[in-house]
C-alpha cells in the first residue's frame, strides 16, 4: 500500500519545500522505497506554461510534455527517475476538471461546491500518482503557505485525506521559519508557534516539523518547539542554510528525518542509504582543480530562477570535470555590435538562453557572431541555436535580412520559421513542440561523439523550426545538421566543423541533466571551455 507524505509551508514562502521534498525522497530512494514527488500549485492558470519566466521562474517540461512548476526539475535531477504530469497539478485544472464534469452533467440537481467537490477531486489528484501500483511513497508538496486564502481547499483536503486514511498511512511535514534576531542575539520561536497554530485551526497537527535557520538550533529550542507545538522533540528537525542544495539530503540525514518519517509511517528502515554516489558528486563539486568562466546570454538574467535547470546542469557538467563553473549572467539586451568585445572577451566559453520573443534578440546573435569569429566555445539552446542559424545566414551566407518568422513575419529569409501544421493555432497554452522526441544523430560528428550512440531522445518546447529550404545552402557553407528527428526531418542540433565547440540544439537538454547523469552536452561544453581556458 502507497504511503502518503504531505509537505506545508509556514511563515513565509521561499523556504524550499522543493528541496527539502527532493531530500527526504532522496534519502528514501537510497534505502530502496520507490519514491515520487508532486506539487499542487494554488494558482489558477492550467499550468506554468503561459507564465512569464520573471513571475514563475523557468517553465519546466517533463518527458509527455508538460509544462510544470520548476521544483519538478528538482525532483528528477535529485531522484533521477522522470516526473509527468501527474507530478503537477494546479488549482485551476482542479476547477477545470470539476467544471468539465458539471458541463456533462456529473453532478446533475446538486449545486457544486467546493467542499466536497474541489477538495474530492483534490483528494483524487493526491492519489493518482499511488494508484499506479510504481510507487511506496508518494510526497506532495503543497505550494503556497499556509494562511493564504488561495491555499485553502488544497490544506483542507490534505485534512480530509488524514481523516480518512489510517493512521500511519499518511503523515504532515511542515516547513517553518526559525528566524534569527541579530540585535537580541536569539533564534526566535514564536512565529513557528503560530504558523503550527494556524494549521491546528484548520484541523492539521503536524507530525514533523522542519525549521529552517541560519544557526544551529539547540536542545533547549527544540524542546520548546516541541512542546508549544504537540510534536516529538525528534520530529523538530533542523535545515540549516547550506552552501549548496545537494548538500541538503546529508543535513537531512544527519538529523534523522528520513528515519522519523519510515518510523511513523510504520516502514521498517531496510538497508542504511547508499549515497556513495551523491557524496562523490559532492566531494567533485567541493573540490574543482579548475575554474572557468562562462556568459549566460539571456534576456531575464534580472532572475536567475528563469535559467534555473541550466544553471544546475552547469553544476552537474562542473563536477564530472572537477571544475567551477562561474555563470556570468549577460543581459542580451545590453548587447551591441560596439560593446560585444568588451562584454564577452575574457570568457572561456558563452552560452545563448532559450527565450521568446524579439527583446534581445539582436545582442543574442551579436554574442554569437563574436563567439563563432573568435573560436569562442558556444553552446546554444533552443531560440539560442535559432539565433545561431540566423547569425550564419546573415553573415555567412550572406543573407543579410536572414531572420525567424517569429522576429520578423516579413522577413525575405525566414531561415527559422513555423511548421505548416503549427500556422493555424490560435490558442497559447500547450500547444508548442512539446516533450520528448527521438533524433538521430549524424555518424562522424561531434554530437554522435558527445552522445556515443546514433539515436537519442530530447525534450522540446517552441514553434519555430530550421526552415529546410535552406538545409543545402547552410551545408555548402559549412554547418552541419548533426541531429534529426526521423518523424519529420527537422533539424535539432547544428554544429560548425572548424570550431572547437559550435553546437546548437534545438531541444532543451537542460531538462534531462541530473546529479546521477550530468548532461553529455554541457559535460563537453564545460570541458571545451576549459580547455579554452588552459590553452590562454
Ligand atoms: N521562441 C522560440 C520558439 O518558439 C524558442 C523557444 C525556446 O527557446 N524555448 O521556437
């Protein structure tokens, strides 16, 4: 039987309940439970997809193409194993679903209410993943915290299901706040006392808390906690701020919080958690013998959360090569043809954002050209390899209006433009290329070399295409279509021979780049850039 664990937020929000959920799954995973994670988000849009990167951060999308919440990237690039979406479900595809059935008549002469209809198909949504007979352990993180009125019915129905199921079937983490008061010199309780307060009004006892601080917390606090709050002085775990979030499963440990989940939820603590391959990323992590740095060319560089599974992937492709990765983050907008040297010379390698729209779009392929012209390692994702297509045309094949439709409708060169089947969609949410896909990957060159083997599978998410029409004349002109889909002939990865790293990929390999798996892309780009670096 699937055992249930829900994670709330107190005090205030950015605590990271994501990654203290990826931790506990870890640790879970690393004693053999099968574990997955899913996030409810309050908010009333379908899904992130529509969302601007500035309110949502990056939009994260899993192997059927959904378009989640980025603590799912957290959850595959720590567990490894691949999320759906199933793993992520918003209040308005709560109200979606339910409103779709009172349209058929489901609920035929009763008047629909939220409770018991949005939290019943809340409740339904909380088990969906378990149902599935793949997994022991399901943990849900509620997004929000706890007190907002938009997360109402999702903590009313985690009350509900607690009722419902047995005792140690299901169990409440909460995630608080232990703030420290520099001028009295203390860590502070109280607002933790109230947050637990808050959620006993609605009917939750928390069975563990986790509290975050900036400095230990002592018996003494504990104690307290424990006591104000009803909980057992080893369910007050402690999360102390860490100088990096793969260090956060062996705090976790360390506190025990794995073992006073398995012990409350009556699951007997198989074989102690092998973590010999997280601590041996760590320990490369910790100690590089080399450092590079590399330019992020984006247009929401103001938030780095937009260019979240990029910079972990950095992380990941750093540690296989015992080096730092420094990412300086390059407003694509400051970027012109006079400043591109001085913005870009001194880097060891430059990457162009994936990214919609025209906003930036000229200094993203003023950065390539200076790139391509100076042996600059380049990698680009995404509108950044559209970028790069575009840059090749105008000042290579001399194509000097050579554009993407999506930039200019008029443009006499549309070397990136959009599929015939695509022309006729309107509607904005998930209607892009979206989720995995095959592409072969041409013998003899550097991606069939990076990935060792001739058919891959990555995942998409944009409208815009290589226009084959031009496929020839790029050929003659020396980049080379190293990747295609075999479903329908589009180009997915380009790449330039007499340079030490071009390579543009149209998918975002990004999204598949884990701590157990660092992405082959980034690996060889990192280790491009350092050997750039070395040979200066
Ligand atoms: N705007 C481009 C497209 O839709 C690229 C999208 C992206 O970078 N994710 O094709």
């Amino acid at each position: 039987m699937t055992k249930y664990i829900f994670v709330t937020g107190g005090v205030t929000s950015s605590l990271g309940k994501g990654i203290i959920s990826a931790s506990l799954a870890k640790l879970l995973q690393s004693r053999g439970y099968r574990v997955t994670i899913q996030k409810f988000d309050p908010y009333i849009n379908i899904d992130p997809g529509t969302l601007n990167p500035y309110e949502h951060g990056e939009c994260y999308v899993t192997e059927d193409g959904a378009e989640t919440d980025l603590d799912l990237g957290h959850y595959e690039r720590f567990l490894n194993t691949p999320t759906s979406q199933a793993n992520n479900i918003t209040t308005g595809r709560i109200y979606q679903n339910v409103i779709s059935k009172e349209r058929e008549g489901a609920f035929l002469g009763k008047t629909v209410q939220v409770v018991p209809h949005i939290t019943d198909e809340i409740k339904r949504n909380f088990r969906i993943l378990g149902e599935t007979g793949n997994y022991d352990i399901v943990i849900t993180e509620i997004g929000g915290t706890v007190g907002d009125i938009e997360s109402l019915p999702f903590v009313e129905a985690v009350r509900q299901f607690r009722w419902e199921s047995g005792t140690h079937d299901s169990l409440v983490i909460h995630l608080t706040l232990i703030p420290f008061l520099a001028a009295a010199g203390e860590l502070k309780t109280k607002p933790t006392q109230h947050s637990v307060k808050m959620l006993l009004e609605y009917g939750i006892q928390p069975d563990i808390l986790v509290c975050r601080t900036e400095h230990h917390i002592n018996q003494d606090i504990r104690k307290k906690i424990a006591l104000f709050c009803n909980v057992n002085v080893n369910a007050v775990i402690e999360s102390i701020d860490a100088s990096t979030i793969y260090d956060v499963p062996l705090l976790m440990l360390k506190e025990q919080l794995d073992k006073t989940v398995l012990s409350k939820l009556k699951l007997p603590a198989k074989n102690e958690p092998d973590l010999d391959s997280w601590k041996d990323f760590l320990g490369r992590l910790k100690n590089p013998t080399a450092e590079i740095r590399v330019g992020l060319v984006g247009k929401y560089v103001e938030l780095p959360d937009a260019y979240k599974s990029i910079t972990e992937a950095f992380i990941h492709a750093g540690a296989k090569n015992e080096c730092k990765v420094k990412v300086e983050y390059i407003h694509s907008e400051q970027l012109t043809v006079g400043n591109a040297i001085d913005r870009l010379q001194g880097l060891h390698g430059v990457l162009v954002a994936p990214g919609f729209g025209e906003r930036g779009f000229e200094g993203k392929i003023e950065a390539i050209r200076y790139v391509r012209e100076n042996n600059i390692p380049f990698f680009g994702i995404c509108l950044g390899m559209q970028c790069a297509v575009v840059e090749y045309g105008r000042n290579v094949l001399g194509l000097k209006e050579a554009n993407s439709t999506e930039m200019n409708p008029g443009t006499p060169f549309p070397v990136i433009g959009m599929m015939e089947d695509q022309k006729n969609i309107t509607a904005k949410g998930g209607t892009m290329r979206l989720g995995a896909q095959d592409c072969d990957l041409k013998k003899g060159t550097k991606a069939a070399s990076i990935y060792g083997k001739t058919r891959i599978s990555e995942r998409h998410r944009h409208r815009y295409e290589f226009n084959n029409e031009y496929l020839k004349k790029y050929e003659e002109a020396g980049m080379i279509p190293s990747g295609i889909n075999p479903e329908n002939n589009l180009v997915e990865i380009i790449e330039l021979k007499n340079h030490p790293y071009f390579v543009g990929a149209q998918f975002h390999p990004e999204l598949k780049s884990t701590v157990a798996n660092p992405h082959p892309l980034f690996v060889n780009f990192v280790a491009a850039s350092l050997a750039f670096a070395r040979k200066k």
